[in-house]
C-alpha cells in the first residue's frame, strides 16, 4: 500500500458536486498513419493494455480509512477492468469544433468514481476531415504537471510503428486490508501527525501568508507574521509583498456543476520571435497574451477592474529522483497580471518585471512549502477544511481570479496506436472563487490553448480564444509598430450573445479605457 500525502489527500478533499478534482487533456489524432489507416476503441485497449507495466498508479484504486481519521491509501486493483475506463462515442454528423468542446465540458464535468482507478479514457469519432480525439481524465490526488505528462508520454511513440515493451508482470493481488486493521494503523499515527507538524513548522509557519488564500482564514496571517519574525532565517523581504485585495470580476463568484470549454492554437514561432525581439522568455509572452484576451473580454462586458488581476501560476518543484514517482510535486506563485495596462507591448514588459518579481520571490520558499503547509491539517477534518476554505472565499473574495499554467511538450512528432498527434489541448480545472483556467501545452511548432470556465459565469468563452490571436497580432513586430485589430468576431454556434449592447466594443491599444 502507498499512502496518499497530505496534499495529494487535499485534491480528493476538495471534490463537491460542483467541484471535481481531475485534470484532463483532449489530444486530436489522424488515424491515418495508423497501420490500417483508421483508430478505434480495439488498437486503445490494446496499447493501454500493452503500457499498463509502464503505467503503475493506473492500477491503483482507493481505500478508505474509517472515520477518515488518516490520509487514505492507494492498493492495486484485485479487479481491475480495463473495458471500464475506456469508452467511445461519436460526434453527430457535421460536428464542429464547438461541439466537440460541448462534449468535452459534459465528460469533464462528471466526477471519477472512487470505487474504481481514478481515471478514464474516450475515444471521439466524428471529427472533421477524418481525425479522431482522445479525451483523458486522471485525478489530480494521482498525478501533478510532470507526472501526468509522464503518463502521456507512455502513451506515445515517436514512430507509427510503436516501441517493444517489457511483458507485464503477473499481477500483485494485494490484498484489500481489513477496517480493523486501517482503524489500528490510523490510530497509531495520530500521535506522530503533531510530531511531523512540528518539524515542518520552522520552514512553513514564517511564509504561510505567501500561499493564496492562507490570509483569509482567521488567524493564519497574524500567525505568520509572529513566526517570521521570531523564527530564525526567515525571509522578511520574501514577505512583505502587495497584499492588495484581489478584484472582484464576473468569473470570482461560486461555480456550477457544469463547464464551458474553448481551444485553440497559436503559433510557437511567432511567440519566440516576440520574446527574442524584447529579450524575455516564451512564458512571459504566453502570460501576456492571456492577460491581454482576460483584459479584452472584460472590456467586453463593461467589468475590467481599475487594478491588476491576480494569477496563480503553478510550479513544478519535482527533483530529478522524483521523476517516475507521481503524485503532486508542485507550488504555486502568485502573480499580479497588469489587466490595467492598455498598451500591448507596455503590458509585456509589465508582464515580465511583475514574473520576474514572482519568481525571486518564490526561489526563497522553501520547496515543500504547499505540501508541508497541508500537513498542519488533521486527516480527520481536511475535507470539511478544504470545502469550508473554498466556501468562504467564494463568498468574502479569493485570493486569486484565474490560473494560467504553462507546460512543456514534445518537441517532435508522436504517435499514438499509429496515429499521428495533431494537438494536445489541456483541460484543468476551476473551483468556488476561481471560474477561469487558461492552460497551455507546447507541441512542435504550436502553442496548444485550453479555455475552462463555468457554464453560466462565461458563455461566450470562445471570444476570449479570439482574444489570445487578437493579442499576438498585436505583438507581432509590424502590429508594435502599427497596431491593428481584428473586427469583432460572429457569436459561434451554442454561444450565447454578448450580454449587453455595448459589450462588443473594441478599444485602441494606446486608449487607456481602464
């Protein structure tokens, strides 16, 4: 048995009806270069079935302990079947790519059942021009960035014609351990969580006031404040950051149980000929773009705020040994994004002073910061902790509007089952306080965007996928120089309209409207 971290145990926690913790990606596939020229649901269970060795926590299923008085535990699957977590369906005649995004929301919004291995895969027919899609769902408790990346990776082959895998190993059988048996392992640790508190407590209690939300919760800030001051080798500058109230927009209120999904694709190159023309990096473009299609949306429905909004940016912290290793191994920076800055290039150079700010600041946390700052939390309570916290803050103000995440992909063709990966769009995840998630896969020469939000707060999420293209227009080396919109796109299909009759307004970059 592995037992699940405290942080690993805060992405079950967090899970309600209207909050589900999986993350996933939809990849679009030419089945083409296939063997037999097509993919279906027979070639993926026969790949997933051939990589299972590579694939460990794809067996794993969760044991609960009783009363919830300790993290739960992963076990192998005595009865694992893999027909039920593959499945396939098929697009109506005509589909385009709003209605595959239609579909997706559905699937993304269901939660994983917790009787079986947290995860699934859908095979997608009916695409345009013969391609197919692959949805996957994998829960967040299992894997972080990097380490679902690894999972991808099994997945894939740099050549049509695959790679030898190891045979598989005949299955463990580990056997399921009684309650009486959890309740007695449970009641031994009790006495050792305060122990382990205590030793995380000098590296966690002085920058407590640094993870988003922490201030919120009463006491915590005061809290921090006295440890980093009598705690020796605190960062006192790390600190003594803005602390400025995070404003309120039409996506920081609570979140339904449904979802709205957007993708598309930006131009890789385009993007470096940016960051090489002003000496920045790829991510700082990347942010800056999403940070300039944010700004254009609010505009757009007469909600920009005067001050920045703020993103949480996740960071892996995962050290080359713990590579293979899954789980979470990640932080967070917390970034105040200049929506306020009506200049495109202006914004870019903001962009990358308030990134690099973040980054000195978070080189100086310690590494294991949000993964020591759970342990603080009984077991027994960390789920009603978790929903509580994001109960409050949806309803006072979140510490952050949107996450935009960045992630780094395969810079060469791969194929899955033979077919050849055409895109790779992630789709993450949204909570109470926190209705925008902008997340970015790089693959080959293109940047791969995935749009979540919830159904009701943002209904026209796709506007804000033209936003992005808007933006790197406006960034390209002739659009600095003479800087032109596009016309405002036609609402798409399944769309609803503009809320307002001046919602469709369009601003000059150099006009600050802000």
């Amino acid at each position: 048995m592995r037992q699940l971290t405290s942080l690993d145990a805060q992405f079950l926690a967090i899970e309600t009806p209207r909050t589900t913790g999986h993350v996933s990606g939809l990849a679009v596939l030419d089945p083409s270069t296939a063997p037999r020229g097509t993919l279906e649901i027979d070639d993926l269970c026969r790949l997933v079935g051939e990589r299972l060795p590579l694939l460990p926590p794809m067996r794993w299923k969760l044991v609960q302990v009783p009363l919830g008085l300790d993290h739960p535990y992963w076990i192998e699957d005595e009865d694992f079947d893999l027909d039920f977590h593959l499945r396939e369906l098929a697009l109506p005649p005509g589909a385009d790519d709003a209605k595959l995004a239609e579909q997706v929301a559905r699937l993304v919004a269901r939660p994983l059942d917790r009787s079986r291995p947290l995860w699934e895969i859908y095979l997608i027919h009916g695409l345009p021009r013969g391609r197919v899609a692959m949805l996957t769902k994998i829960h967040h408790a299992i894997v972080d960035g990097v380490s679902g990346a690894e999972i991808l990776s099994a997945l894939l082959d740099v050549t049509p014609e695959g790679r030898d895998v190891p045979p598989a190993a005949p299955p463990t059988h580990e056997r399921r351990p009684s309650d009486l048996s959890l309740l007695g392992r449970a009641i031994a640790n009790i006495p050792l969580q305060p122990l382990r508190a205590l030793r995380a407590a000098p590296a966690t209690l002085p920058y407590l006031s640094a993870l988003p939300g922490v201030g919120a919760v009463p006491g915590m800030g005061l809290l921090s404040n006295i440890a980093s001051r009598v705690v020796p080798g605190a960062d006192r500058d790390v600190l003594e950051f803005s602390s400025a109230p995070v404003p309120v927009t039409p996506f920081s209120g609570s979140v339904s149980g449904h979802r709205r999904f957007a993708f598309g694709h930006l131009s890789l190159h385009t993007v470096k000929t940016i960051k090489d023309d002003f000496g920045f990096t790829v991510n700082d473009v990347v942010v800056a773009l999403c940070t300039g299609a944010v700004r254009r949306w609010l505009i757009d429905h007469d909600a920009l705020p005067h001050d920045p909004l703020v993103a949480m940016v996740p960071v892996s912290v995962r050290t080359p040994e713990q590579f293979g290793t899954f789980g979470n191994r990640v932080s967070v920076m917390t970034v105040p994004i200049p929506t306020n800055e009506p200049d495109p290039r202006k914004r870019l150079e903001r962009t990358h002073d308030v990134l690099l700010a973040a980054k000195d600041r978070h080189r100086a946390l310690p590494a294991n910061l949000l993964t020591d700052a759970t342990r603080f939390i009984p077991p027994a309570v960390a789920a009603l902790a978790a929903r509580t916290t994001l109960s409050v803050l949806a309803g006072s103000r979140a510490p952050v509007n949107l996450v935009i995440s960045n992630v780094p992909g395969a810079r060469v063709p791969v194929y899955c089952a033979g077919a050849r990966l055409e895109a790779h769009y992630p789709v993450s995840v949204i909570a109470d306080g926190i209705g925008l998630n902008i997340t970015v896969m790089s693959y080959l020469d293109r940047l791969d965007f995935g749009l979540v939000a919830d159904r009701e707060t943002i209904p026209d999420l796709w506007s804000m996928m033209d936003g992005l293209r808007e933006e790197l227009e406006a960034l390209t080396p002739a659009a600095v120089a003479t800087p032109r919109f596009a016309k405002d796109p036609a609402p798409r299909r399944n769309e609803a309209p503009p809320r307002s009759a001046g919602a469709s307004r369009r601003e000059s970059p150099r006009a600050d409207r802000s």
